[in-house]
C-alpha cells in the first residue's frame, strides 16, 4: 500500500538525503560497527547539507522546518542502509536535546550552544537514566544544590548515549524531595567525568557511556527550563521522542522485509527460489499486511504530531506497536535467510541486534501499555 504521509517538497528532501546516505554512510557502517565509533567527520558533513536541527529555527542555526515529515525521510532512508546507528545520533539531537533547548533555553542559552550544534561542529547528549532509575524516573539519586551563584552536582548516570562524545549533556537531578530540575553540564567542568563505554549487544556505532558527577558546580546560567519543573519537562516532550523510536522502527522493518524479499527471490533451494515455496509466501504476506496496517497509524500519529495533537497516549500506542512489530518482523526476516542470516556480513543480521533495544529504551513495552491502561481503567 502507497503511503500518502509525504509532499512533493519531502521527497525532494529525499533525494539529497539519499544522496548523502550513499556517499557518507552506507560504505562505512560495517567499519563504525567495529570501532565502536562514528567518524566525527560526518556530523559537519550532515551540518553543512541542513540535515542537523530540523527543527530549529534558522536563526540558531538550523533548517526552520517544524514539519516532523523531513525527520521521518531521514530515517527511512537511514533504515535503507541498515544505518542504525547513525540514526540515533540524529534523533539524539532533532528529537531530544534540540526540542529541549529551542523550547526552553534562555535565548544566551540558544546561541550559545543550537549554531554549534546544528553545524555538527559541537555534540550534546541527554542524561536521565541511572543505575537505579531506568523507566521510573521518579526513582532518580543524582542531586543539585543551590550554593550562591551556583548548583552543586553530585550523583551517577548510566546508559547514556552519546555520553563519551558529548560537549554539553542536558542532566537530570533532584532539587527537592519532590522536585526535579535540568542542567546543562559542560565538558571540562571540574568533578565531570566519564566511566567506561558499555559493550552494547546492538547499534554499536554509537556510544552508551556511564557519567559521573563529583561536586560539579553549575552555573545557575546553565539551569534549563524552570527549576523544579524538570519532571514536567520531560513528560511534555517524551511523546516525540517515542515517536521517533517508533518510526524507525516502522522504517527498520520495511527495509528488513525490502532486503528479504529480494533475498528469497534470488535464493535457490530444491531447484527454485525460496519465495515460490507456499511457507515463505505466507510468511511474507503476513509481514506485508502488518507492515501495512502500522503504516496507517503512524502516519495519523506523524500528523498528529505535526499539528499538536498527538498525546501521550497515542504515542505509547505508535511506540510499543511499532518496536514489538520491528524486532517480529526481524526475526521472521533473519528465519528466511537461513544460516546466511546469522552471519553479520549480512544487514539482516545487524538489524537484528540492533533492533533488540528499541522495545526498551525511551519507555519499555510494558510501560507503555501501562500508559494505555491507565487511560482506559484508571490507576
């Protein structure tokens, strides 16, 4: 089924960011893979073509569109290439740090950091997650103490993407019993420090780090957003980051059943290809009608999102379907290529340890139905 989701302008979009995807990236996923590494270089790259900060207005720097469309176009055609990665360096920034900075920063705050930002000269991280506080996140320990001029930071953060790189890390901590408060913590500050990176199972391009924070003194100038808001900050702005984990999840699968296709087309067995055989036939209808039926949704989801209307709700709906749909259809894509598929020199392979996560981070499965059936029946 057609998807109907994009205009004449988008598909423009497409055309120079396939572009790019095929020059910059493709030929180098398998080596980032390895190294644990994106090369630096590709961000200024992404910077120069506007492909950084979508979302942010043009005057700090960024390309101005607020049409989430341009974002989905990315991530399809990163999901082409198996570029997984790649992709959660730029939701890192279009669909989290950007979002925060450009809705709540003080306008210093603005052109301070979104020009450097968005040109991929600079990177930014977000820390939430903590070794006790995943999902919960009113269970988080790390604290922030008014001392004159300043906060003074102390606590731990975990699983923390893009925490080894990261010139500025928007953080959470506790500022009061019930009180929760953003910071943005700057690389250098004396007392920031950086543990390990975690040998992750998937997306291994891109970093997953511990941070540690020992009588870090914060300027008050580098309070995000209101103090002791912090925890409404967050669930205001949570919607867009599931959707963006749902999409490419959305994008992930098509480009897995697109590569399956092709495969059991060309796949020899018993004298003929491995899709004429009744099974295969039926395994690969059954993820097309899938496929299709989520298309429909989240393409409503995408304009609700555009228009300002999609809740909470909606988006724990788009975000659980879609991962839970990712990582099936994965699986029964990986099954069709047989041994082939085990081996990573084949990108169902990748796609299938990189998929593993998204049903995880950003709200697991079940907290998102937890979302739901509050909804529907209460606490």
């Amino acid at each position: 089924m057609h998807s109907r989701l994009f205009t004449e302008d988008q598909e423009l979009f497409r055309d120079t960011v396939r572009e790019f995807v095929d020059r910059e990236i493709a030929p180098y996923v398998e080596e980032w893979e390895r190294a644990g590494r994106i090369d630096p270089k590709l961000w200024r790259t992404a910077g120069g073509l506007g492909l950084l900060g979508l979302a942010v207005p043009e005057e700090y720097g960024g390309d101005g569109t607020g049409d989430y469309r341009f974002r989905c176009v990315l991530m399809e055609e990163l999901a082409r290439v198996g570029a997984a990665a790649v992709n959660v360096v730029f939701g890192g920034f279009d669909d989290l740090v950007g979002p925060y900075l450009v809705d709540l920063g003080t306008e210093e705050q603005k052109r301070r950091w979104l020009p450097a930002l968005c040109a991929g000269e600079l990177s930014a991280a977000i820390a939430m997650t903590e070794p006790e506080a995943g999902s919960d996140l009113r269970g988080i320990r790390a604290t922030a103490v008014r001392d004159g001029d300043h906060w003074v930071l102390n606590g731990s953060k975990t699983f923390i993407t893009g925490g080894a790189r990261a010139d500025v890390v928007v953080t959470v901590a506790r500022t009061g019993e019930r009180e929760f408060s953003l910071y943005l913590v700057e690389d250098g500050m004396p007392g920031f420090t950086r543990g390990r990176c975690l040998d992750k199972l998937g997306q291994r391009g891109e970093d997953v780090s511990e941070l540690f924070f020992d009588d870090v003194r914060i300027p008050t100038g580098n309070l995000l957003g209101i103090e002791g808001a912090g925890f409404r900050h967050l669930m205001e702005r949570l919607p867009k980051e599931r959707m963006s984990i749902a999409y490419y999840g959305l994008a992930a699968a098509e480009a897995a059943f697109a590569w399956t296709l092709a495969y059991t087309k060309e796949r020899q067995a018993f004298g003929k290809p491995v899709a004429r055989f009744q099974h295969t036939k039926f395994t690969l209808a059954e993820l097309a009608t899938e496929i299709d039926v989520t298309r429909a949704y989240l393409d409503r989801a995408v304009l609700a999102l555009n228009e300002g209307t999609l809740t909470a709700v909606d988006a724990a709906k788009a975000k659980w379907w879609a991962t839970e749909l990712q990582n099936r259809v994965v699986s029964r894509c990986l099954q069709l290529h047989g041994g082939y598929g085990y081996m990573r020199e084949y990108p169902i392979a990748r796609a299938y340890a990189d998929a593993r996560v998204t049903t995880i981070y950003g709200g697991t499965t079940e907290i998102m139905k937890e979302i739901v059936g509050r909804e529907l029946v209460g606490r």
